[in-house]
C-alpha cells in the first residue's frame, strides 16, 4: 500500500470516528438531574433517534441493562436510580454505555448527592421489640440476609411504568428517613413510608412485577416483596393477610394483601419500602402527581 493511499485511509477512518462521536453527541440524550437528596429515588431518560442496543449504567457500584423501548419515534430506555438512606454524601459517577449501528458510544455524569431533611418522632413499643431476647437474634439476622439476598437480584426486564399507583387511599403518616425514639431511645431510621389502614383494609402493588417473597418476619410481621424490574422493588409490612404468592405476577393496583398490625407496630397500618439497587429510598416522591417531571 502506498503512503498517498495510507495517508487516504486513516483520513477516513478518522472521518467515520469524529461522525460517529458527533453522532452519539447529538443524538443521544441522558436526562438526570445533576444534585438527589440522600435516600431519594431518582429517573434516568436515556433518548435517542438511532436504535439503542445493549444499554448498560453503571451507578453505585452496581450495573443494570435497562429495558430499550420505542413510545414513538425515539428508542429510549427509562431507568429508577436512587442512593440509599445510610450512603455517604459526596459526588458518585453515572456511566452509562450505548450500541448503536455495531458502535459502542460512552457516557458519564457526575451527580451529586446532598443531605436531605429528616425529622424525628417517638414511639412505645413491646420492650422486646426494641430489645428483642437473644433466642431471636439468629432469627433476625436470617431475616436479613433472606431480604437482602431478594433484593441484590437485577431483573433484565423492566415490568414498572409511570405513574406509580398508591397502595391504599389512607392518610401517609410517618414519614422515611425519621429518626425514631422508640421506648426514650434512639433506635433506628424509618426506612418507608406509612399510610393509615385499619386492620382489613386492603392493600394494593404500586406498579406491575413479579412477587419473590413472602414471609412473616420478626420486626416486619407478614410482608410481601414485589420485583418490579430493573432492581427496583416494593414491599408491604404489617399485613394481617396476604393475598399473593412468590412467583405470581401482579400489575399496578392488583390487591397484595390486607393491612394489619403484626411485626413491629403501635397499632394497624402498612409499611411500605422501596429499595432501587438494594438501597432503600424516599417512596412518597413516586406519587407525587408531575412525577415524571420532578425525576427528570
């Protein structure tokens, strides 16, 4: 080969890469917010004109393959983010890689996360529920492990869709992320959001997925754990019933089971935890009614 058609060659290579970028550049659009609040649940809007394949984001130390859909003339792939309610404050890097055309593009954001405002409330419960007695600590600790294990599991499949659905039509009450006093001592953080629900009421899955556990649990009582894809999840604490079994698929606003007062309670009513990535976040934000544009 001569150096006239070398030179002509790497001319247009070169040509094709700067296309490529520019294309990737212009046509391919991350919406996410540059600040969250710790243990907020966040949305990322992954755009574009070209057909994306192969999508993959990096948050947290975790990597998820979010479903790819095309709603109109866009291929775009829609994704739940959040940092959990007990991560350090700081700035955490979104990296995010796309094929389009047999081309791989990559791109990244730094996001930063700041501190969130909590509140406090006080609360009398069974000593034993604040203490609980050494026979039940391995039980506990099983306890976890069970949930945490269900909960490091990253579904491919999205099943969830805008807007969320409330689960029951009762007041919220306590509030996440409060720090609760339980018998004059600080225990804990309230990882969910409570509604009021007298014992019976029924009780309903804030969006489409698959149930993959469900259990009585010590500080929880009868709960159920609903995949929704994408590593997000739901779970619903306290119930005096449940109505699904793990494996079935349930959609927005199907009855999981009945409010009540087992587990760790002051009286009836449903706990409801969100976890994005195995981290617990803020569910209340999911309802808000121009949820799609405070995540944008």
């Amino acid at each position: 080969m001569n150096n006239v058609l070398r030179v002509h060659l790497l001319g247009v290579m070169l040509c094709l890469l700067m296309a490529g970028s520019a294309l990737a550049g212009d046509r391919v659009e991350l919406l996410v917010p540059e600040q969250v609040g710790v243990g907020k649940p966040f949305l990322l809007r992954i755009v574009s004109w070209y057909p994306l394949e192969n999508v993959q984001v990096e948050w947290n130390e975790k990597t998820v393959r979010p479903t790819v859909t095309r709603p109109g003339e866009k291929s775009e792939a829609l994704l739940m983010l959040g940092i959990g309610l007990r991560k350090d404050l700081g700035t955490y890097p979104l990296k995010v890689t796309v094929d389009i055309w047999g081309h791989t593009y990559h791109f990244s954001r730094n996001i930063k996360v700041v501190e969130s405002v909590w509140g406090k409330e006080t609360l009398r419960v069974a000593p034993k529920m604040v203490d609980p007695p050494a026979e039940v600590l391995d039980r506990i600790k099983a306890e976890r492990a069970q949930i945490l294990a269900a909960l490091n599991q990253v579904t491919p499949e999205r099943f969830w869709d805008l807007p969320f659905v409330l689960p029951t039509k009762g007041k919220m009450l306590s509030r996440f992320g409060l720090y609760r006093v339980f018998n004059g001592h600080t225990k804990s953080r309230h990882t969910g959001l409570d509604f009021r629900a007298w014992k019976g009421t029924p009780l309903h899955s804030i969006a489409a997925g698959r149930v993959v556990l469900t259990d009585h649990f010590y500080y929880a009582g009868n709960a159920v754990l609903i995949d929704h894809g994408n590593g997000l999840f739901s779970m619903y604490d306290h119930l005096s019933r449940i109505l699904v079994g793990k494996g079935d698929v349930v959609q927005p606003g199907q009855r999981v089971g009945l409010s009540g007062a087992t587990g760790r309670v002051t009286g009836a009513h449903l706990h409801l935890a969100v976890f994005v990535l195995g981290g617990v976040v803020d569910p209340e934000v999911l309802f808000e009614s121009s949820v799609d544009n405070i995540f944008k």
